[in-house]
C-alpha cells in the first residue's frame, strides 16, 4: 500500500458480521484487526485496510458496502438478519 501511495485498502467475505480495521501505526497489520459494530465509519487519515462483512452465504447480517472517498467514509448496508 506505501509503495502505491495507497491510502485505503479493502478486502472482502471477512467471515464476520462486522467491518474489520488494521491501522499501520497500530504495528502489524494481521495483530491489529478491530471490529466495530456500527454501519458507518470515519476511516481517518492514515492509512487503513478494511475488511468488509459478507454479501452472502454466511448466517447473521450480510450487507454491501459504500465509500466516499472524498469524506473517507465508509457505510455498509445490511441486508441479512
């Protein structure tokens, strides 16, 4: 991502029912995953990589997700129960 200049990552089908956040500052990525139950989010400034809940096949809430990149802010839409 720093060798990109790329300030937000995404990945997604995470396995869990919410969002997941590793800030590089936080040290490791894979040792600073935090999740946040909410449905929308400040992603910051600095640079983060986003883990998104699923769009389907898993049980709880699956959802889609949408980012404003001009506000660095992230919104997911739950779909599931």
């Amino acid at each position: 991502m720093e060798t990109n200049r790329i300030t937000i990552s995404f990945s997604g089908h995470s396995h869990n029912h919410f969002a997941g956040f590793a800030y590089r500052n936080a040290g490791s990525f894979l040792k600073a995953i935090h999740t946040i139950p909410d449905s929308s989010f400040n992603l910051g400034n600095d640079m983060v990589a986003v883990l998104l809940p699923p769009l389907s096949g898993e049980r709880g809430r699956t959802g889609f997700s949408i980012v404003d990149t001009a506000a660095r802010r992230l919104t997911i839409i739950y779909t599931g129960k």
